[in-house]
C-alpha cells in the first residue's frame, strides 16, 4: 500500500460499477419542535443521474455541476426570491396530510464576494416560519410560537431546522502538485484540486457526496470530520471500522445530516492518503454567538504542514526509526513558499475598514500544532470545533490537529493611520514541541489588506507563548449549557488493573515494540518494531472485515487484541461514560511501555466530549512525585470530586492530551454506532494509536438497515479487487500491501 502509491508507470482501466446509498428508499423526516414525539411526513428521496453527455438529473430536474466546488445543484438554490413547494413531487403521510400553501424561509448565507456567490439556505418543508439572521446573528429561524437560534440544543434532533439535500460529485485521482512552487509528485486529490472542493450546506440540510476511487493502487474512504453522524455511522468513512475501502474504478455515495453548524473538515481515513492532499473544508451555516456584517464570512483558511515526499514514502523512516518524519513546509489554503526562483502570490484577504469579518480556522496538519495571528489585530473567539462558546478575545490562538475555530476580525477603523499603505501580516507558526521540520521554517505568512496596494505589509507580530497546548481551559466555556453526570462505567469497587480489557476506562498511551515474524498481522515482520498503542495493542484495522458487519462476531473480535473495540452495551445507554487517557512520563512499571513526551489531538468520532480535567502534571508516580491518580481512585472519578468540572466543562471532538500529562473526558452514550478514538497525528494513527468504540450494539442494525447490502456489496467488490494479485503494489508479496494501522 505505501511503496505503491508512489508507483505510477502503469495504467489500467477499470470498470466503473455505480450504486446509490438511497436509491428507492423512503427517509423520514422528523417533525420539527413537536409538542409530544411522533413520526412526521415520509418524502420520498430521488437519486440523481447521469446521461451519457455528462448531465445531471433528479428525475425530470436538470442540474449543474460547479465545477470550483464539486457540488451539484437546481439553479433556483441560488434565486434571491423564496420559491413554493410542489406538494405534487411529496408523499405525505394520510396522517400528517400536506402543509398549507405559503412562503417558507430563504437565509441568504453571509459568504464574503471574494469568495464566489453565496448560497441561500430554503427550508421548503417548514411554512410558516421566517428567517431572523437579517435580524441578529444570534438567530436562524422564527415562527409566532417558536424560535430557532443561539440557545437551540442542536442535539436534540427535534429541535433543529429540517432543510434540503445538498449533493457533490467527486473524483479521487492520483498527479503531481506543486503548493509551494516544489513539485510532490504522489499527491492524491479530490477533483484533482488542493485543498479539495468546498462544500458548502445549511443548519439542517442533508449532504449527499458521491466519492469515485480512480487510484491506481490504494483503496480509500471519506471521514466528515467533527459530523456527528447521528443516526447515520455506516457513513462516518473509516474503513475497517463503518466500512470496506472503495476499491478503485468503484464509488459510495456517502450520505449523513448537518445537525450542528460551524465549520469542519473532509479527509481520507485510508491510512495516511490525507497527508498526500486529500482534504478539504466544510461550512455548515448558522447562528453565532456574536455579531458580524453581513457578507463578511470568508472560506475557512487551512492550516497545514507540508513535505515534498509522499507520506507513503516517509511511512517507513516512521517505523524503523519510531519517529514522526520531517515536515517540509507550511501552507495556508494550499500555499506556501520554498526555495529560490519565483514564488506564488500569498493568501491575500481584503477587510472592509470598521466592519466585522468571520475568519474560519482549520487545522489540517499531519504532525504540527499551530498558533495563528493578524498583526495589529486581535480577534474575538466565538466557537471551537462544532460547539459556540461565550466569546472572548485573544491576539493569537492555538490551534492542534483537527480542531477548528470561528473568530471575528473587526476591520481597524484607521488601517492607515497604524501601518504604511494599509497591510498587516496573517502568521501561522509551529507551535514549539509541537512540530518537527527539516529546514526549520520559523512562520507562513499571508495578507491582511485594506485597499488595492500589491506591496507586502511592513507590519510587527505580537509577543506571545508559542508552547504546544490548546486554548486556556477557562476561556473555553460552552454557551449552551451541559452538566455532566456522574460515570456509569466507574464506581467505588472498580480497580482498572483488574478490569477485562472491553471494561476498562483508564488508557495509557504509550510505545512498545510488537511484531515480528510470528506475531501477525504487523508489517513489516522482520523483527518487532516500536508502536504507538493506547488500550489492548497497536490498532490494525482488517480492511475485509469492517466491525460494522461483524456484530455477531463481537465476543470473538474483541479476543483480538489488534482490533482495540472497546464494548458498550445496552447498559451504557443514554447514560454518561468516563475515560482517563494518560501520557506517562517514563516507563511503567510493567515494563513495557515507553513514552516519548509529546502531545496528542485525541480526536472521538460520533461525539462531542466534555473536557472535565486537563492537566500536565503527572498521572503515574515520578520520583518523589505521587501522581495525579492518588486524587482519582475509583471511588473519587465522580463529580463530588472538586478536582473535576462537571458544570458546563469545555467540550469538543479533538484535545491535546498533554506531554507526560493526561485528560479525563466524558460522553454520552446516545449515538449507537461503531466509532474511532484516535490520535490525530497521522504517522501515530498510523503507527497503531487508535481503538474502536462499539455503542449500543444491539440498536445498531435497526440504523443501519437496508444499506447493510449496500455495504456487504462494497466488501463484495473490495474483496474481488484485492483478490487479483496484480492489483497489489507489491504483487509478489501479498502480506505486504497493508503495513500500517490502515487507518
């Protein structure tokens, strides 16, 4: 799989075999705010086509393509004026009957015009409410009784706008690209662009994107990064764990709903793809938790590192020499600069002088925490990840892997007045112990301006820390309430050392040498090799075997200590799980575990978790140091405890667990699926640093339903495509293709 990918003398044709998730399936749609729960109106989903000309079509409906972004859309989505619903082309329930004829509501999004046209968010479905985000931005949607906003639990799934479907195309090619005037030439893409298309969708839309696999050597899945995925996990795109990979020449229709609204990212969950370019941003439009201008909503800028060899190609330096490879480079929405000769112009972003500007966040590195700023600027923080939070304001900000940030910028009312001819540097710089380059490059830069002027701004950064941590634990207060309640996993009598392995909630994360010629399935074999693990071993997913069809098998598959799945069951249901996620400063007692002090963006799928505790003291003993753990004995990890916040604690889906430190988090077991818990750090997923949390099994085939066959028929057609041997990067070595985690 990884000295493959690098391999692209041969060509060859494959059949492409199309299917749909959908295609003749009725979707219900909850009625939304309902005084008392009960089943709402059944629509009737129409899968798009295409013609033999390159046409899209839903039913008799032509579509158009946009070709920047992917997205395939009805013309009359980008009307100004509000449209009625043909109550002809909806299947109502004789219970529910059809709406009253009248206006439904159109939010014009606040997409600034440099950024291409703005969509508008229509809610067909939803008479007789209006939009009140012309109003304030703390406020999506009205109706004489009902208001949908700020203080909406997004979620409680009856609560929340019910919009249209949004659909994308997109195609995943293999070619050289050249971000920052050096050629890669491995890098793998999504209609063939860096960064991918950006989708675009509204608080409550379904989003539809058909992903076509046209590698020449890898698999490949699509991860929604941050969605929630409720109700919908068979889409979360983990391969080995909600899915088979999509062979190539194949594709799957990945199909889930935006209960939540802020931004996000896309990427590949097939081993390390994601560091060869095969990412791309998510806006979910919604309300905010403070005021901007209207068009003043820029694309989210993403934040990344860089290396001008595939990260295929570095996977084996990582293996043997148990360290993550050098990066190259820093790239700001897919550019940077390096070396002599002509470079490409910088991010420029023009600013409206006096006005407030909505800056969207993201950090998609492999291996770098970073820390963002504008100089002469501060900036107003408004959300992190999916969760709005009480805002407060900062001159810089720590962004690690996979988190995300919503700031508002206010335009300098004298931009003149304070530097030459109107210019101010935007910088993005590695945070310290946080990253690892070969050529040390100290910041990226791209371009706050004022007015048309072409000259780079004379501008001065700030002083401020530059240390590997996340955002201060105080600043980051939910501004929707939750209060966490106390652990159904952990009580007075639970000693974790005793536990079985699916029982327990303290995880170490660490590094020990595993493999070997008679310790399968861990490539390469020759010896063992150091590998990050955090719960029974270094996770290595079976790409032919996805947990999600296995669930019968589930006593047999967690005796397989590779698969790391830990088990809730039905008794865990709706009801708050507590995990301790530990970063030990030397080596355990038992041995065999070491530990390099470093940070981890431990990332949840499926989940929002609060952050009850995080520390960079010690957990386990250390010299004359106790640990932390004598505060935490089983009969102490509750919310009596002091030490512990269970009164709107900071959540998210992605926190840095401190080097030589450790994090207590809490979820809340309501989103029945199988998800991954991993280290965002591609090179450690990789390594192993990942486990699988199997929710609720016994509601799961009931969500997944019909699209079990879809899934098996995925598998089916993996299967056959692996089974050719010279399909295989390494055709005559067939145990070689998968020497990583998989995921």
């Amino acid at each position: 799989m990884k000295f493959a990918s690098v391999w692209t003398s041969i060509v060859q044709v494959f059949n492409v075999a199309t299917f749909s998730s959908l295609e003749d399936t009725e979707v219900t749609q909850i009625p939304l705010i309902p005084q008392e729960p009960e089943p709402g109106p059944v629509f009737r989903h129409l899968p798009i086509t295409q013609d033999e000309d390159g046409n899209y079509w839903r039913g008799k409906v032509s579509l158009t393509q946009d070709w920047s972004s992917g997205q395939i859309y009805d013309a009359r989505d980008y009307q100004v004026t509000p449209y009625h619903v043909d109550e002809n082309n909806i299947v109502y329930s004789e219970r529910a009957g059809p709406p009253n004829r009248g206006e439904t509501p159109v939010i014009p999004t606040p997409k600034n015009p440099q950024d291409g046209s703005r969509i508008n968010c229509r809610y067909p479905k939803m008479f007789g409410w209006r939009t009140c985000f012309n109003e304030t931005k703390t406020c999506w949607l009205k109706n004489d009784t009902h208001i949908i906003d700020i203080n909406t639990d997004y979620e409680n799934i009856n609560l929340i706008p019910v919009g249209e479907t949004k659909y994308y195309e997109f195609e995943v090619s293999e070619e050289p690209i050249s971000p920052d005037g050096m050629t890669m030439e491995h890098g793998k893409l999504f209609n063939r662009r860096y960064p991918g298309p950006w989708i675009e969708a509204c608080w409550g839309d379904t989003i539809e994107v058909n992903v076509r696999n046209k590698l020449r050597w890898n698999g490949t899945s699509v991860h929604w990064h941050g969605i929630r995925q409720f109700q919908s996990f068979q889409h979360d795109g983990v391969n080995g764990i909600t899915e088979c990979p999509i062979a190539p020449g194949q594709n799957f229709t990945y199909r889930f709903r935006a209960t939540q609204y802020g931004s996000a990212w896309y990427h590949s969950h097939y081993s390390l793809q994601y560091g060869d370019g095969m990412l791309g941003p998510i806006t979910i439009y919604g309300p905010s938790t403070s005021e901007y201008d209207d068009k003043e909503a820029f694309k989210p800028l993403l934040l990344t590192d860089w290396s001008h060899r595939s990260v295929f190609e570095d996977w084996p330096i990582m293996i043997k020499s148990a360290t993550a490879p050098e990066m190259t480079n820093i790239l700001i929405n897919g550019i940077g600069e390096f070396g002599f000769g002509p470079k490409r112009d910088k991010l420029n972003l023009t600013l409206d002088s006096g006005n407030d500007h909505l800056l969207i966040l993201i950090n998609t590195a492999v291996d770098t925490t970073f820390v963002f700023s504008i100089d002469n600027h501060t900036m107003k923080v408004v959300e992190a990840d999916f969760v709005p939070i009480v805002p407060y304001e900062t001159d810089h900000i720590k962004i690690g892997i996979g988190q995300r940030y919503h700031v508002i910028v206010h335009g300098l009312d004298r931009p003149f007045a304070a530097e030459r001819n109107g210019n101010y540097w935007m910088r993005v710089v590695p945070a310290r112990k946080c990253s690892k380059f070969a050529f040390g490059p100290d910041e990226q830069m791209g371009i706050i301006r004022y007015n048309t002027s072409t000259q780079d701004p004379l501008s001065e950064p700030p002083l401020y820390d530059i240390n590997c941590a996340d955002e201060p634990y105080e600043k980051l207060r939910p501004y929707l309430n939750w209060t966490v309640g106390n652990p159904v996993n952990i009580n007075a009598t639970t000693n974790n050392t005793l536990l079985p392995s699916e029982k327990k909630y303290i995880f170490d994360v660490g590094m020990r040498p595993v493999g070997g010629p008679d310790k399968p399935p861990y490539m390469p074999n020759d010896k063992p090799y150091g590998r990050w693990e955090m719960h029974t071993a270094p996770h290595w997913a079976n790409f032919s075997d996805p947990t999600v069809l296995a669930l019968d098998r589930l006593p047999e598959l967690e005796k397989e200590k590779y698969l790391n799945i830990l088990d809730l069951d039905d008794e865990y249901e709706d009801k708050w799980v507590w995990m301790v996620i530990t970063a030990p400063a030397k080596v355990p007692s038992d041995g065999e575990r070491i530990f390099f002090p470093a940070a981890h963006p431990m990332h949840l799928h499926g989940h929002d978790f609060a952050l009850l505790r995080q520390s960079s003291d010690n957990w386990y003993p250390d010299g004359d140091d106790d640990g932390d753990r004598i505060y935490f004995p089983p009969d102490k990890l509750n919310c009596a405890n002091e030490n512990i916040t269970c009164i709107n604690p900071p959540r998210r889906d992605v926190v840095l667990l401190p080097a030589a430190g450790y994090i207590i988090v809490a979820f809340k077991a309501d989103n029945p699926g199988t998800w991954a818990f991993h280290c965002h750090i591609a090179f450690h997923a990789s390594s192993g640093l990942a486990m699988q949390i199997v929710e609720n099994k016994h509601l799961i085939p009931g969500i997944v339903g019909k699209e079990k066959e879809l899934l098996e028929e995925g598998c089916s057609t993996w299967d056959r495509w692996f089974s050719n041997d010279m399909n295989l990067w390494d055709w005559n070595h067939r145990d070689h293709f998968q020497d990583d985690s998989g995921v």
